[in-house]
C-alpha cells in the first residue's frame, strides 16, 4: 500500500476535488439555515441522537455546518452499509433519512457500500459471530444494495423536492479501495497508528471476549478498516462527519481517532437511534425480523401495514424520525388524531409517507389497492391489480392458470385449483356457504361461471375457501 496520502485540507476548507456534486430540485419548506436550521433541527426530531466528539461538538461541529463560517462550502458526510444481506431493511432507514436531510440542506452525503468489510462482519451489538459469507455472495448483495441505495435516492429526489439546492448523493463501495492493498504493507502503514488497549476496551469488543463464544482476529480487526474508510473518504473526498447507529459508536471513534492522529484535523461522528420491536429487540436479518425494502422480500402492501400497525404511542415519533414533515404539520395530524383516534390518521400518513421514499408512488398506490383488495373487499380494486400485487398480497395463496371452457361451473373451478376435497364434502362446502369468488359468497356449485362476476376485467379470479384459504386463478383464451 501506498504511504498515506498527504492532507489537503484546512478547518471546514476542501482544496483538493471534491466528491461529486450534484443540484437537485426539493420541497417541504424545511428551515435549514446554519446550524440551528440542521443539527439541532434533527436534534429535536429526535434522529440525531449523540454527537462525538463531546468536546468539538458544542462549537466547531456547528460551525461546520453554519454557511456564515464556513465559507458556504457544503460539506461531506457518509455512512456505510454492510451487505450482509441483498437487501436493505427499516433498521437501515433512519440512517439514510439522516443523510437525506444534510442531503436536503446543501450538503453532499456518501453512502459506503460495504463490499470489503462485510466479509469480516461486524461485532457491534452482536453476541456471536456472524456466519461467513463467500466472496462471490458478498458482491452480489453488494450490487443489490447499491440498487437499492440508488432507487431512494431517486424517489426522494423525484418525489419530495422543497424549492432548494441540494447536495449529491454519492453510493461507493469500499472493496475498491481493498482490492489494490496487499496485507503486510496495510498493517504496515496503518497497524502502527492503532493501540490495542483502546482498540479493546470498545463496548462490542469486551462484550464478545466476555461471551462463552469469543471473538475472532476477522471481527476483532472490522474497527480498523471501518477507521480507514473514514479516513479514506476524509482525504479523497473531504468527508468530516460519519453517520451511524447508535451501536455504530465505537467504530466511530476509532475512525476519529484515527484521522485525528494522521492529520491533526477534526472529523466527527453523529448517530442515530435504533429501531426495534415491541418486544424491544432491534430490528434487522440477525435477528429474524427484518422489514425489507426489496419488494421481492417485503411488499409495499406489507411495508405500508406495517407502518399503519404501529401504535399511538409510537407514532408521533415515526413520524418525525421517517419522514420529511415538517414539526407544525405533525403537530396537527396528532391534534386531529386526537379528535378522531379511529380513523387513524397518524399512521396512515406516516405508511404513506415511507412507502412513497421506499417504492416510489407506484408503490405507494399498489400499497392502497391491495389495502382496499383485502381489507375493504373493494371488487374495483381487485379488477385493477396485477399477478405481481395479487401474489404480493396472498403470498402463501396457490396460483394457477386455468382454460376457461364453456360451461365451466363453480364446483369446476374449486375441483381444478384444488381448493376443495372431491366428492360430497367439497360440494357441501360451497352449499354451506364456505366459499366465496371476489368476495362474494356463492352458494350453487352448479352456477355458471360469469365474466365480469366471478371471472374479473384483468382475467383473473380470487377463490376464498373458508377465513383464511386463499387461491389465485388466471385465466387463460378469455
């Protein structure tokens, strides 16, 4: 590896290139002017948890960020991914709305693909080893990520604009800056400026050396690299301040620590909390109860419900932490809310405002429709939805793909899709009234089948056997 590189900066000054920078049309009328319009801003939503240093964050964290001392040069800000998994999931969006709102005031955000540490796994909040992953699946949930990364950046710039000049968006992955190290020369040039004591006395390090399983030399070694990304990205692009999850702390101060030591400059760190279940475990893969932004993983129906699930007293705080809305708007929705608790408002605004960033407003109105398909047994719903929104809503409903042949009957239908027993007792369930098409009851086994009734206008037909018992039927040569 090369010796590292030389500083090119001055306080809050970049002379070298800067990252990328893009202007973005945007629109909520958020006040982000200077400081008090940006860190405390989200400070008081509440996605701005800690700040470290303790010591620089009073002043010269502010200042960085205040137009009239910082010459109004926007600054860079990152916060890294692991791709651990091919998808993202609702524990990763705070983090990104964080870098959407510095995004928002001016500023120009990073988000670091984690296509090298990933294969080493991060200990933090862990309380055992990660199970290792191949290269080659490490890559391809490294391109997914990015995807995924690039399709909010583009719903939030498409679909929340606000007037104002914004930062860039910027998604790199830090394996290609790994893939040019050799070992020795890295542990050469870098290992020297770390101290095992502090590298050990980190919380996630002395929890894993605590635990019946320990830690291995890999997890023991990711502060390092994740330190070297901060330090990698400060020179190359910059880039003072690192976002992260409150579990990401220790990381970040070690990639202070470091760059401080190589460069006398003051970087900083800023976290934000995690999101976790009723049950207070923290949502994500590790701990199986992940919400994940692919739609092939979570549909937007189900990403939308589970938003509208939450409770009352979670929802005003959703709301500031997920979404753009500005604090007298909230305000408002929770004064209504408390005149018409029924309707559930907060929450309904609060699906909507995620699902609309997460899957744009395609999404968003697949959401509605399979809402109003199972929920309100809306027929006109059900003619406009397609295979995919059908299959997304009764995920464990079988599909088949029928012929329909003159004649063919109710009883024909159910025998076909194998929906109910041959003989007497499948035809006793549709006269008993257990069968309904299109959520309609039908009671005549004998009945005819009838476009526009039970076959609907996008040829498709959804048999309910029972309460829960769902087939999906398509029909084919209408």
């Amino acid at each position: 590896m090369a010796a590292p590189m030389l500083r090119c900066l001055s306080r809050g000054r970049w002379c070298g290139t800067p990252g990328r920078s893009g202007v973005l049309p945007l629109g909520l009328r958020e006040a982000h002017s200077g400081a008090q319009g940006l860190l405390a801003a989200q400070k008081a939503r509440g996605l701005f948890k800690e700040f470290f240093p303790e010591r620089g964050t009073k002043i010269e964290l502010p200042e960085l960020f205040d137009r009239r001392t910082a010459g109004h040069l926007p600054q860079t800000i990152y916060c890294g991914f692991d791709p651990t998994a091919d998808s993202l999931h609702v524990g990763h969006l705070l983090a990104l709305l964080g870098l959407f709102h510095f995004q928002r005031a001016g500023h120009n955000v990073i988000a670091l693909v984690g296509g090298a540490t990933a294969r080493l796994g991060d200990p933090s909040g862990r309380t055992k080893e990660r199970e290792a992953l191949e290269a080659e699946r490490v890559q391809s949930n490294a391109r997914a990520l990015r995807q995924g990364l690039e399709a909010l950046a583009a719903h939030h710039q498409q679909l929340f604009t606000n007037g104002r000049t914004w930062g860039s968006f910027t998604v790199l992955d830090n394996s290609s800056w790994y893939q040019q190290q050799h070992l020795v020369d890295f542990l050469a040039a870098v290992g020297g400026h770390f101290r095992m004591g502090t590298l050990l006395s980190r919380q996630s390090v002395q929890t894993r050396l605590k635990s019946p399983e320990g830690m291995s030399l890999a997890e023991f070694l990711y502060q390092v690299l994740q330190a070297y990304d901060f330090y990698y990205l400060f020179q190359r692009y910059g880039c003072r301040v690192q976002l992260g999850g409150s579990d990401q702390l220790g990381n970040i101060m070690s990639g202070y620590e470091f760059v401080h030591k190589l460069t006398g400059e003051d970087v900083f760190g800023i976290t934000v909390p995690l999101i976790t279940s009723t049950a207070g475990a923290k949502l994500g893969k590790s701990a199986g109860n992940a919400v994940w932004l692919n739609r092939d993983k979570t549909s937007p129906f189900e990403l939308y419900q589970f938003f509208v699930r939450q409770q009352d007293d979670s929802v005003e705080r959703y709301l500031k932490l997920f979404t753009f809305l500005p604090l007298p708007e909230i305000d408002h929705i929770m004064h209504l809310h408390v005149k018409e608790p029924e309707k559930r408002g907060p929450q309904k605004r609060l699906a909507a405002e995620v699902t609309k960033l997460v899957h744009g407003q395609e999404g968003l109105d697949s959401a509605k429709r399979c809402t109003q398909a199972l929920y309100h047994s809306s027929i006109d719903a059900l003619e406009v939805m397609s295979d995919q929104e059908l299959r997304e809503l009764f995920r464990e409903a079988s599909f088949s793909e029928l012929v329909l042949d003159p004649g063919t009957s109710i009883l024909d239908t159910c025998r076909k899709a194998n929906a109910i027993p041959d003989g007497p007792r499948g035809y006793r369930m549709i006269t008993e009234g257990g069968v309904s098409i299109n959520h309609r009851q039908v009671t005549n086994p004998e009945s005819v089948l009838v476009v526009g009734q039970h076959i609907l206008k996008n040829g498709l037909s959804l048999l309910k056997i029972g309460k829960r018992n769902f087939y999906i039927i398509k029909w084919l040569q209408l």
